[in-house]
C-alpha cells in the first residue's frame, strides 16, 4: 500500500516505512540521536517528518544490515505483527530495500490528525497496516453425557482410640513393683 501522509486521528496498528539517509550530516544526526535515545531525538525526528511533534519510542530505527539473515519480511511479520498476505503483495519491493529503516508507528504522531511532511532525510517507501478484524468465536457444541447415578455421602466414622492412659498407668504401676521387688530382695540378701 502507498504510503499516505495523513495520519488519521486515533490511528492505531499502521506502520510507515521510510528510507533514513545517513550520509547526510541531518540523516546522521537523527540515526545517532534515535540509537543512543537522546533528548533531543523527538525534535530532530519532528524536523525530519515535517511536523510539531514525534514521540521517538514508537520510532523503530532498523539497519538492514543487522537483519539480512532474519529478512525484513520475516522481520514484519514476528516484530510488527503485520499479516503475511499484506508482505506477500509487497515482496518483490521489500526484497530491494537497502540501507537503514526507520519505521513509524501511529502512536509516534500524538493521536494522529496531522500530515506529514517529510524532508529529504527521509524516503517514504510504503505503508503497512497491522489491524487485524476482532476473531470470530462459533459456539461450541453442546457435551452429550449419560446421567450418573449420585448415591448420597455416607458418614465415615472416625477411628476409635485405645484408652493410651490406662495402659500406661498400668505399665507404670508394673515398673514399680519390678523395682520395689528388687530393691526388697537385693536388701534382704
């Protein structure tokens, strides 16, 4: 799709793909401000696109060079979530692309309403739209399950315990005897 200047007001899900010409001393100066994340990357990117404001983090600066073995197709479609058919039609063009990226998605122009006019930093290559129409959900069908038969719960009884304290009230008065009987007879001996 050809890339529109306007970017429509609430715009979301469009990525704008442009040409940075780093060999100029602007093109440069954008590139070094948007990779180091400077402070004044929202102005130079302002400057660059003809307009009052960008918000450089949903700027994406992308040197070929740094994803020839990935491709930008493949690029698009795991890292901007773009549909494949979309890539499909544009292939052959994306298949020339050289040099370094700069990709700019809606939410950089502030909430759209705005035209951009870009300078010649910037080559304005195509427009991609990575909306995609909300899923739709079919019912499922229904379980066919047979009727199980509830018996009602049964009470369990809890385990009787052993009268433990007599047992040992007569293990105790047995240890005596034993001991009164041989403390007894060792006496008498």
């Amino acid at each position: 799709m050809d890339l529109d200047p306007t970017v429509a007001p609430h715009e979301s899900g469009v990525l704008r793909l442009y040409r940075l010409d780093t060999d100029s001393a602007e093109g440069a100066a954008l590139r070094t401000a948007l990779a180091t994340e400077a402070p004044e990357a929202a102005d130079l990117a302002a400057q660059a696109f003809g307009v009052a404001s960008v918000d450089p983090w949903w700027l994406t600066l992308l040197p070929l060079s740094d994803i020839r073995d990935l491709g930008l197709h493949a690029y698009l479609v795991e890292g901007h979530d773009v549909p494949r058919d979309q890539l499909d039609a544009e292939a052959a063009r994306l298949a020339t692309l050289d040099g370094t990226l700069l990709i700019a998605q809606s939410r950089a122009f502030d909430g759209g309403d705005v035209t951009l006019r870009p300078g010649p930093v910037l080559t304005p290559l195509l427009m991609l739209d990575s909306t995609r129409a909300p899923a739709t959900a079919r019912p499922l069908a229904r379980a066919k399950v047979d009727p199980v038969a509830v018996t009602p719960p049964t009470t369990v009884q809890p385990p009787q315990k052993a009268p433990a304290g007599k047992w040992m009230l007569a293990a105790l008065l047995a240890a005596g005897l034993l001991v009164l009987t041989v403390a007894l007879l060792g006496a008498g001996g």
